[in-house]
C-alpha cells in the first residue's frame, strides 16, 4: 500500500481546524522550475535558429525564398518527429526523450559550423527539427504531469513563461550572434545554450522520484495506481499459493489468513490504466486548430521580423524581441488572475485583439521606428497569451495517460501552421513585398478567432 503524506508531496496543510481548505497545492516545486529552464533552452535554440537562419543566409548571398523553405523542411521534421515520440513519451520514457532530444538538436547546430551548401543547410534543418520536437514535446508533458490538478491551467500559464520567453529571447540572441564576424557564430553561441540545457535535463528525470511530486499531480496519481494494481495482484497471487498448499482440509483457513491482506489491497478501487499505442489524440483538436491558424502570426515574427526591420532601416531591430519579451513575462506574472478563471474565448479575444495592434503598427512602421518597437508590446501579449492558453484548453479535454499524444498533435499541429506560412511569407516577400504579406497575417489572426467561437468546447466559448 502506498501511503499519502502532505510533508512527502511538499503540498503543505491543506485544511484547518474546521476542515475547509486553507491553501492551494504547492505550484513551485524544485522540478517544475527545473522543467521550464529545459523548455527555455530548448525554444532559446530552435526558435534562434529559425529566426537567425534567414539572416545568415542573406549573408551567405540566398534570398527569402530558401529562408522559407528551410522553415517548411524544419517544421515538417518537426511534424514527422512529434507523430513518433508521442506515444513513447505516454510509455513513461519522458525524461530520456528530453535528453536525446538535446543531443540530436545540438548535432544539427554543428552542422553548419563545418559544413556549407545548401545540401548541408537542408541536413541541419532536418536534424534540428527532429530535435527540437523530441525536446519540447516532452517538456511539455513533463510540465503537465508534475502540476498539481487543481493548478493546472495556471501552472500551465506560468510553463508557458519559459516558452514564450525563449520565443523572444531566442531570436533576439541569434541577431546578435549572426551580426558578428564570422556569422556561424549564430551555431556556436546556440550551441551553448544546447550544453546548459543537457545539464540542466540530466536533473528533471521526475520519473525516478514521484513522492516529491505534489499529490494530485498526474504522474504520482498514476504511478500509485499503478503500486495498488501490483499489491493487489501480489495478494491474489499469494492467496492461491496459501491455498493450494493448505490442501482440501484447511483451505478454509488459509483463505481466512491471507483474507486481511487480500482486503487491505482491494480497499481502494483500481481503474487499470489503458495501454494503447496511438499516434493522434483528436480530443487535443479544440486547442490545436486556433492555434495552428494563429501561427502563421509567430512564423512571421520569428522568421522575417528581424529580416523586415533591417530592409525598412530599422537602428536596431532587435529590440522588436526584448520588448516583446518584457511583455510576455509581464502576461505570465498575471496569468494566475485568469488562465483558470477567466472563459477562454474571452481571453482569447484579448490576444487576437492585441495580435491585430501589434501587425497594424508594423505595417506602418517603414515611416517611424517607434511604432515598430513598440508593435513588440503588442505582440508579446498576444503570444504569451495564446499559446499556453490553446495548450491548456487541448490538455484539459485529454485524459492524463494521453496528455504525451496530446502535446505531441498539439505542437505538431503548430509547427505545420509556421513552416507552411513562412515558405509562403518568404516567397510573398520576394514577390509582393512585406507590406502584402503583413495584411495576409492579419487575416490569420482574424480567422484564429472564428476557429476558437468553433472549435473549444462549449463551456469555454460561452460569454459568461
């Protein structure tokens, strides 16, 4: 039998001396801190490299045109890598995908590095998309499985810190390393970031110490149904040993004696936990489909943002990504008076509203550099809210045994959503310029919205 005790699960004294709940399950635990510093790095080095790429082949002499189709080739990777590692992660091997994941992405860092060409440009691409995938989809479940329930949306929200942060961060360092001389230093200072966060994961494997986990995390709860199931199967079995070797007179007796063990085994119901191997989890499809429609809008911001500021002669254009970050941290701070308050399409109304602010400026900003740092403000309430906000609506419609599907479609969905827009924004750029393109992504975010009023679930599109 496996004993509860609040000091093991580090939730604290929930209740007073009347019974009534005086404080929440502890949110901040050792390991979900550690968690977030894995998804920062790991989003630091692919959201850099995708922002990063198209600079450093501007310098290389290549137009937008192979920017965006190496974008298609990454995300594709990605999409390919998510549908594979999903089920693996709901197989309990999540701390290990991270760290392989870390591997295989820092491999496709170096590539570049010692190699040129676009043959070996398309090979790193690969290698970093396979990567990246294996990393933040496992993270991300990660995330979900050592979350208290009742904090789950929230928690969510502040995992998402570390998330949208890198999406800013990432792509703010990378201008700076391919400005230098010479550019592959973009490859080598990311594939610090790529070493920190090994690290840093060697540290996460929560699978090995789940009583330090608070007690209605997702991951303890099943692995004590899981120490229930085999107790009880322990105790069936050494019942029939007993009886069988009591023979006929005294298999009354024995019955009686492994009678209290038996009992104490079954006393608390066990639901077997379903084993099935899947590659899709279509309940996550309320959250997914908004966001894959607004992700054309960060594909924007994180391929040709940088790109966009230097040819309308921008001073610093990476200052669009360290506003935005400032931003998103601010969203997240507060996300606890709404992520699990608040119905989301509610919220929801509120990024896509800022979503549409933040490209009208940029639209307007050739004429005045102000207008196109300040857009980042805008931009980073938008994606700091939508992406944990979608994420949450996708894993609360999930069961928890599926949540690595669920992640997997989920990210997969979003990485598809980016890499076919921005091989598409990189050839409206070259043709129609970046103008024409800035009014195509504000129908994205436009439509994002009609998807969500669709798509979520009926109590969380409910005016309320």
């Amino acid at each position: 039998m496996v004993m509860r005790s609040n000091e093991q699960s580090g939730t604290g004294d929930r209740s007073g001396g009347n019974g009534r709940a005086t404080s929440q399950p502890k949110l901040w635990t050792l390991m979900f801190v550690l968690i977030i510093l894995v998804t920062f790095c790991s989003f630091v080095m692919g959201q850099g490299l995708n922002s990063g790429t198209s600079v450093f082949l501007s310098r290389m002499g290549y137009g937008a045109s192979l920017a965006g189709v190496l974008a298609l080739v990454f995300s594709v990777s990605a999409a390919v890598a998510r549908l594979i590692i999903g089920p693996i992660i709901d197989g309990g091997k999540c701390s290990q995908v991270i760290l392989v994941g870390l591997v295989v992405l820092a491999c496709g860092t170096f590539v570049p590095v010692v190699a040129g060409g676009v043959a070996s440009y398309a090979i790193s691409r690969v290698l970093q998309g396979i990567g990246f995938a294996m990393a933040t989809t496992a993270a991300s479940t990660a995330a979900a499985d050592v979350l208290p329930k009742e904090r789950l949306g929230e928690g969510i929200g502040y995992y998402g810190l570390g998330q949208a942060l890198a999406m800013s961060v990432g792509p703010a360092l990378a201008l700076f390393l391919v400005g230098t001389d010479p550019a592959t230093n973009l490859y080598v200072g990311l594939l610090l970031v790529a070493c920190a966060g090994f690290v840093v994961a060697w540290f996460t494997r929560y699978e090995r110490k789940p009583l330090t986990l608070p007690e209605t995390s997702a991951f303890r709860e099943r692995w004590e149904r899981n120490e229930r199931a085999k107790a009880q199967a322990a105790a069936s079995a050494g019942a029939e040993g007993v009886a069988a070797a009591a023979g006929t007179v005294g298999a009354a007796a024995a019955e009686s004696a492994v009678g209290s063990t038996a009992s104490a085994a079954s006393s608390v119901p066990v639901s077997p936990e379903p084993k099935r191997f899947s590659l899709f989890e279509p309940r996550a499809l309320p959250g997914a489909i908004p966001m894959t429609i607004i992700c054309p809008t960060f594909g924007f911001g994180i391929f040709f943002v940088g790109l966009y500021g230097t040819q309308i002669g921008v001073a610093n254009a990476s200052l669009f990504y360290t506003i935005s970050a400032i931003s998103m941290i601010l969203v997240r701070l507060k996300s606890k008076s709404f992520m699990d308050r608040v119905v989301p399409i509610k919220t929801f109304a509120v990024a896509v509203a800022c979503g549409l602010v933040a490209f009208a400026m940029l639209y307007c900003a050739a004429a005045n550099d102000v207008l196109f740092y300040a857009s980042g403000v805008f931009y980073g309430i938008c994606l700091g809210i939508s992406l944990p906000l979608n994420q949450s609506v996708a894993v609360k419609n999930t069961p928890p045994e599926r949540w690595g599907a669920t992640n997997a479609l989920f990210l997969l969905l979003n990485d598809l959503g980016i890499g076919l827009a921005s091989m598409l924004w990189g050839f409206t750029n070259d043709a129609l310029g970046f103008q024409v393109t800035i009014l195509l992504v504000m129908c994205c975010i436009a439509a994002s919205y009609v998807a969500a009023w669709v798509c979520y679930p009926k109590p969380d599109r409910t005016w309320r």
